[in-house]
C-alpha cells in the first residue's frame, strides 16, 4: 500500500514537473495612451531568449535573457490558462490619463490577446503574473531592460 502510494506520487510530480511551454512562444505587451497618447514602450521575450523593448520615443533595443528570466517565463506560461481569460479588463468607464496595455502570446501558432489598463479590473492571477513579470515592479522586463534602452 505505502509503496503503491509513493509510486502514484512521484508519478504526479514528473507529471507536474514537466508541464511546459509549447515552443516557439512570444509573450508581447505594447502599450498606448497616457498623457502624450504615445503609451509607455512595448516589451516581447521569445523561447528562444531574445528581448526586446521599444521606448515610448520610439527607440528599439534587442537584450539577451538570462537563464533565471527564462526558466521564470516558461513557468509562467506553462501555468497560464488564457483560455479562462475576458478578452479585457478595462473598466467601463476608463475615463482620465491611462496607459492601456495589450498582451499577445503567441505559443506554438495559438495566439491569445488581453487588454488591461494602469488601473485594471480585476484579472486572475495566473494574468496578474504574467502583467507583473513584463510591466510591473522589479524584477520585469520594463524596470530590468526599459532604462538601458535609451
């Protein structure tokens, strides 16, 4: 019986453990809006490492993603269920000075977009994640690259 029992559980975490990205993917955010309507950049990481920014004047640089942000996205990705996401999460009265935000994945061919603003309704937190990992607080795409492109 105990054996029976680890066995089934280690067969669930190689089964969890490899639970993974379909490749090739791209996660892209581009953003619009603000106060001189030019958004605040745009930021994409591909599988195959490559980042890249585009600053709000419009200034594109190409960055190298270290192992760590890797591993971070593809964990992201593979836990991300966008098929359970509204295709927005903009308020219906968006009113004021706002950047508006676009996620597009792009995995194996299938391609999911959302929409969300500075101040979003509420998302899943699967979205939540990935948002903050490519536009949110340290360690994102935006804090770690944004200020080395200009």
């Amino acid at each position: 019986m105990k054996l029976s029992l680890m066995a089934t559980m280690i067969m669930m975490m190689s089964c969890a453990a490899s639970q993974s990205a379909d490749e090739p993917w791209s996660i892209a955010v581009t953003s619009s809006g603000g106060f001189a309507g030019k958004g605040a950049g745009s930021y994409t990481i591909k599988s195959d490492g490559e980042i890249t920014v585009t600053t709000m004047a419009g200034k594109s640089c190409t960055f190298r993603a270290t192992e760590e942000e890797m591993t971070r996205f593809r964990d992201l990705l593979a836990n991300a269920k966008p098929d359970t996401w509204a295709g927005h999460y903009v308020p219906e009265d968006s009113c004021c000075d706002r950047f508006e935000y676009e996620m597009t994945i792009d995995e194996a061919g299938r391609k999911h977009s959302v929409k969300w603003i500075d101040d979003p309704a509420p998302m899943p937190a699967d979205l939540a994640a990935l948002t903050n990992a490519i536009v949110g607080m340290p360690p994102s795409l935006r804090v770690t690259y944004g200020g080395k492109c200009s």
